[in-house]
C-alpha cells in the first residue's frame, strides 16, 4: 500500500485523536496532510508542531493570531473560518479527508471534498443523516467511496465484505444502552448532565455522549444506515447489547448471520477505513472470549427513550424531516449542556420542532440550509417559553 495523506477535519476531537494514535502506529502507511479544529487552539498548534502537516485550520478566528504566530517558524500555513474547511479538503495533496467534525458543520466540507474526488472516511454521521440522498447521489457520480468510521456501521460494511451478489435481508444495529439502560421515565426526569456524560464503554465528546444517553445516537445511525447500504427502514433494526462486543449484525436472505466483533475502540474502525481494503497489522488490545463469558441483548425501550422513535419517524417521513431532527436535536443538547432544559424535555422540544417545520420531500441543497437554519431558530423559541 503506498503511503496515503490525510486530512483530518476536527483532529482535536475524540475521533480525531484517536486517528491521530492510528497514524503514530502506522506511520509508513499514513502520512498528516492537514488538521483543523474549531476553537481548541492549543491542542491544534501542539499536534501541528507534532505531525507537520501543509496546512492547518482555526474556525474560530478569534484564535488566528495565537495559532499563526505559533506555527510561523515551522513554515505551516494557517487558515481560519468555516470556509477554510471546505478549501482545504480540495488540495491536490490529499488522498482521504477523515470528516470527524460534529453535527450540521460536516456537512459542506463533506460536499466539497467529493467534488474534488477524495476518498471519504465518514465519522460524520450527521452529513448523511442531513443530506444522505444528495451526498450518496454525489458520491456516486464522481465515483468517490465512503468508507465508514461509526463502529456499527464499519462492522456492517466488514460483514458485507465479498457478499455484493448476495441482498441484505435486514442488519442489526446494536446499542449499548447509554448510562441509563434500564431507567423509568421518573428516574430520567432527575437526572443530572454529569451522570449523562458517564458512558459505560465509550469515551466520547460531550455532545455524541449525551445523544448516546438519549438514544438520539442510535437514531441518527439509523438514518445513516440507510444511505449507506440502501437500506428501507424495514431492514433496520436495534438491539440493546450492554456489552459493546459486537457491534453489528447483517442476516442474509438465507437466514445467516455475520457480526463483527472486538473491544470498544474506535481506533480499529478508523483504522479500517483509513487503510480499506487491507487489515493493516497493529498492537491494539485484543478482544478475549473469557473476558466476557455472557453477551447480553435486550429490545430497545422506545416510550422511554423516545429519540430513536422519532428518528425512524424522521427517516420514514424523508424528504428534510432527518434534517429538521438533526438541527433540533443540536440546539437541545447544547441547551441540555448548559442547563437550560431537561432530559426528557429534549425530546418533547425535538417533537415540537418537527411538527412546526414543513416537509420538503425533494430537497435541494438551499433546501437543506433553510430547514436547519429554520429548525434550530424554532427549537430556540420553544426553550425559551419553558
């Protein structure tokens, strides 16, 4: 395999991070093209100084000074704005973009990086759930690949690994639980934003903490499924599996059934994606049967967590319904960070939202922009008459 250069969009982030690690390991196979952040200015200059990419970017530009004065002597170009992220990803240089930006914001990077025929690997789940039917209609037409980085959605597309002649008959998608698992709708109505950001097997930023703990997570995996493999809302199901040892099943027409299984380390996906087609070797932590005598499954609780019934509502709607859920369900963690909401009341104000946006059922790209602009204001109004 010859040497691959990376961008990496949110390189501070968990992901990005740990794609950072995944370089280190594979450092004749992988090689930092650019890193960007949004407003982790330190972080950014330290992993710069480190891994000596072409180009780096600072959304935030209240950061460009500290980050261009930091980075001068080492001859890096510094770019700053969300413009930037889409300018970047079109360099000649770079072979894959790694899209680990959070939420609506990954997006138009996403875009722009198909049309200027890099390889995609996906760790932004909210680019498809957004905009899935205009990002896999683009992708097909410049011939660009998307490789997933989402756990559940690596180990689908490991299972379909030499089955392209044989149909899906449906895939499970599987669920830790979140800190909650098992929680009545009177113990939700208590809890606090530190024990939501308490994940039991993951270790992940704040805001795809929180969707995990409301199963908003697994809602929007759901949606990104769908585009991913061509799926119909009938051929996708959720299980709850406490243990995070397998982390997605696909049944064939015949009844059989592939999962791929290991620890809960997001590095192997990223790795996986980043090296597709090969298993490239590495010194990951092994996964040990005797470790985990009993793997446990339960059925999702939807009348309690509701944000995975109102995702397969999102999905089943189509049109920009996953993107008015999307921008919502953004503003109410932010507002649920900052204490300004409850729990629960989360997904009362995603429900609301939703109601109060008109359906596009053929959205354009304007389109999709209206409609998160127009959800996230509407959603702001309905916190504020809380």
């Amino acid at each position: 395999m010859s040497k691959r250069k990376v961008a990496i969009l949110g390189s501070t982030g968990s992901i990005g991070t740990q794609a950072l690690e995944v370089i280190d390991e594979q450092s004749g196979l992988f090689e930092v093209e650019i890193l960007t952040a949004n407003i982790n200015a330190d972080l950014l200059i330290q992993q710069a100084k480190k891994y000596k990419p072409n180009s780096v970017v600072i959304v935030d530009d209240s950061q460009y000074k500290k980050v261009k004065g930091a980075l001068w002597d080492d001859g890096i170009s510094v770019y700053v704005g969300v413009e930037a992220l889409e300018q970047v990803v079109e360099f000649k240089e770079v072979d894959i973009v790694l899209t680990a930006l959070v939420g609506y914001a990954g997006l138009k990077p996403t875009i722009a990086a198909i049309n200027a025929g890099k390889t995609i690997a996906l760790a932004n789940k909210e680019t498809l759930v957004v905009a899935g039917e205009l990002i896999t209609k683009l992708a097909k037409e410049k011939g660009v690949h998307i490789y997933p980085v989402d756990s559940e959605h690596s180990a689908i597309f490991q299972c379909l690994a030499g089955e392209h002649t044989n149909p899906i008959e449906k895939i499970v998608l599987t669920a830790s639980g979140g800190p909650f698992k098992g929680k009545t709708i009177d113990d939700l109505a208590k809890v606090t934003k530190a024990q939501a950001l308490k994940h039991p097997n993951w270790d992940m930023g704040a805001k795809i903490t929180i969707d995990s703990a409301s199963l908003m997570n697994k809602g929007l995996e759901v949606i990104e499924a769908k585009w991913l493999f061509d799926l119909s809302a009938e051929q996708i199901d959720v299980i709850v599996h406490p243990q995070s040892i397998i982390h997605s099943l696909v049944q064939f027409e015949d009844g059989s059934m592939k999962a791929q299984m290991g620890l809960p380390d997001m590095k192997l996906p990223i790795q996986y994606a980043m090296g597709y087609p090969q298993r490239l070797k590495n010194n990951f932590t092994r996964f040990n049967f005797l470790d985990y005598p009993e793997l446990t499954f339960e059925a999702p609780d939807t009348k309690t967590f509701r944000n995975l019934a109102l995702a397969f509502e999102a999905m089943n709607t189509g049109g920009n319904a996953p993107c008015i859920l999307n921008a919502s369900n953004e503003v109410v963690v932010d507002a649920f960070l900052n204490d300004k909401i409850g729990f629960l009341q989360m997904s009362d104000v995603i429900e609301e939202c939703m109601q109060s946006v008109n359906i596009i059922k053929t959205p354009k790209l304007v389109d999709y922009v209206n409609s998160n602009e127009e959800a996230r204001l509407i959603t702001k109004q309905i916190i504020d008459k809380l």
